[in-house]
C-alpha cells in the first residue's frame, strides 16, 4: 500500500508543479495588465489634458489675425502717403513717442559699430555727406549735422518736408514716390541711415527697390545703417496664456498682425505702426540675403531698448511688440 501511495505521489508530483509554475506566470501576467491598465488611463487623462489645451489654443482668444493680401503697389503707396500728409495727425504723432526718441542715444548705434565707441564706422565725419531716409520733420538731420560736413533728406510726405525745410533750412529736402529715394543725386553721399522708420513699408518689394537706389546715391565705399524692429519670436511676440502640462510650462503667444520678411502687404489699410515688418531670429539669414545684393561687410547689432521703455530720462515709451532695435550695416563697393 504505501508504494502504490509512493507511486501516486511521484506521477502526480509534476503536475502539481506545472500548476504551481502556472499560477503564478498566471499572476504575474495578471499584475503586468493591472500595471498596463494603469499606464492607459495615465495616458488617457494626458491626453485629455493635452486636448483641452489644443482646444483652447485653437479657441477665439488665440486665432491669428486675417490679413488683407489684396492690393497693388500703387495703393499702399497712395495709403502711405494719405497718412502722412494728414494734417490732423501732428508730426510729433508720426514720430511717435517723441521726447522719449529725443532722449535715445541714436549716433552711438548709427555711427559705432555694435553701439560701442571703439569700433566707429568712419575714421571721421566732418567732410562726410549723409542722407536720412524718411526724415520726417527733420528731427534727426538736426541732430547729425553735428557730425557732418552736410545732411540731406527725403521723405513721402509733403507737408512733413514743410516743416523740415523750417526745421534745417540748411538740408536739402526730397519728395519720394513711396518706392524710391526721389530726386537725390547719385554717388554723392558717404553715409545713408534710417531711424524708425523703413520698418513701416510693409512690402519687401518696395524696400528692395529702396536698397538699390540706395547703392546708386552713395559714393564708392559709402555705408548705410538702417534702424528697425526686432523681437526674436517673431511674429509670436505676444504673451496670452501659459500652462502646466507634466510639470513644464507652456507658453501660448499670439500672432502679431505684421509683414513678414519677404511680405508684400499691398492690402494693409494702415501703417507707421499699425502694420509695420518686423524681423525675428529666423529671418536674419533672409535679411543679409537682400542686403548683400548690393552691399558687402553685411553686419547688424542691437539695441535692446526693452529694458528702457519704462524710463529713459524720465520719459516713457508706449507698450510695444519689438525687444530690440536691429541696426543693419552695409558697404558700397569701391
């Protein structure tokens, strides 16, 4: 009896294994899908997060502005001047922020390289010529006949040249077309620069033809430096919102109704300002792209004029999108 017992026990004994070997592979899998399930409804709640987020991104509060690509040349050009020849707008309007302009150290970012007196661009300027594209009422030839021999200007709008022949009867004063430098002479000039100003043509095909002409006015070797906004995500500038998802935050920027680079907003209904180009890190390529079609020595440099909109000598600037000034440099070949 006890060896038939013996015998059950030893036939039997492998099976008991394989069911305990079973067992618990069974939990083991069972633990691995309690594991995988929670794992699903993580991602499920993720996603749902990630969801709602999307769909307040795509929501009213943060849809891109439309713009208006209709229009030709000719009637932004029309619109432009229409602006500035309003004489219910004062001139100290158009420049904007007067006082406050008045207040900003200008030369050291027109005339030395990278704002820094060490590097100045010429050797000297007393027998230099300049022109100040879109002068406007003649707010900077003022100030930089103090550093050369003669200063001219040109500028859209008839009545802003009024006041200027007042202003700096000195200069000599040309009316543009809106797409080129007017009646300027060729190679006469050493030195061309802007202020705050061909930020406000909206079209890249104006500017382009502006640049060229720009070549033509300047003397062998002459230089140009042009002033313009800069902000470096743009056209996303705007901060509207900011979450929390997974412990990062994410910041949400709005898209600012401005040209891009390479634009050409014939269809904008306004301007100085109100739908300007702006210039961001991405287009900096694009930027020295166009400028060396005609000048060599392609530099830029920056003002970071963000820190002093609150307060420059007491004096305040309104909200705006740009965190710096670019300052665009170029060479005429000899």
């Amino acid at each position: 009896m006890k060896k038939f017992f013996t015998n059950i026990f030893y036939n039997i004994l492998p099976s008991f294994r394989i069911a305990i070997q079973n067992r618990d592979a069974l939990a083991f899998e069972i633990q691995q899908i309690s594991e995988l399930k929670t794992q699903l409804l993580e991602m499920k709640e993720q996603l749902e997060r990630y969801d709602s987020l999307y769909q307040n991104i795509l929501g009213d509060s943060y849809q891109s502005p439309e713009k208006e690509n209709t229009g030709t040349e000719q009637a932004y050009i029309q619109m432009q001047k229409s602006h500035y020849d309003n004489k219910n707008i004062p001139s100290a309007d158009i420049v904007g922020q007067y006082q406050w302009h008045e207040n900003f150290p200008y030369e050291t970012f027109l005339l030395y390289e990278y704002g820094d007196v060490r590097y100045p661009i010429f050797e000297s300027t007393e027998d230099k010529k300049a022109l100040d594209f879109a002068c406007g009422p003649g707010r900077m030839i003022k100030r930089m006949q103090k550093w050369f021999k003669e200063v001219d200007g040109c500028d859209i709008a008839e009545r802003l040249l009024e006041e200027a022949r007042c202003y700096v009867p000195e200069a000599n004063l040309y009316k543009t077309n809106g797409n080129d430098l007017g009646d300027v002479p060729q190679e006469h000039y050493d030195y061309i620069y802007c202020t705050i100003s061909m930020q406000h043509i909206a079209s890249h095909n104006i500017r382009m033809k502006i640049l060229e002409q720009m070549e033509c006015a300047l003397k062998p070797g002459g230089k140009i430096v042009l002033q313009m906004a800069y902000h470096p995500d743009f056209p996303y500038v705007w901060e509207i919102a900011r979450h929390v998802v997974d412990n990062r935050e994410l910041i949400v920027r709005g898209r600012l109704n401005q040209a891009m680079w390479m634009d050409d907003d014939f269809g904008a209904k306004e301007t100085n300002g109100a739908h300007d180009v702006g210039i961001g890190k991405q287009d900096i390529r694009l930027v020295k792209s166009d400028i060396e079609r005609y000048f060599k020595n392609f530099k830029y440099w920056f003002a970071n004029v963000d820190d002093y909109y609150e307060n420059l000598k007491g004096e305040r600037h309104g909200s705006y999108w740009a965190r710096s000034w670019i300052f665009i440099y170029g060479e005429k070949e000899m």
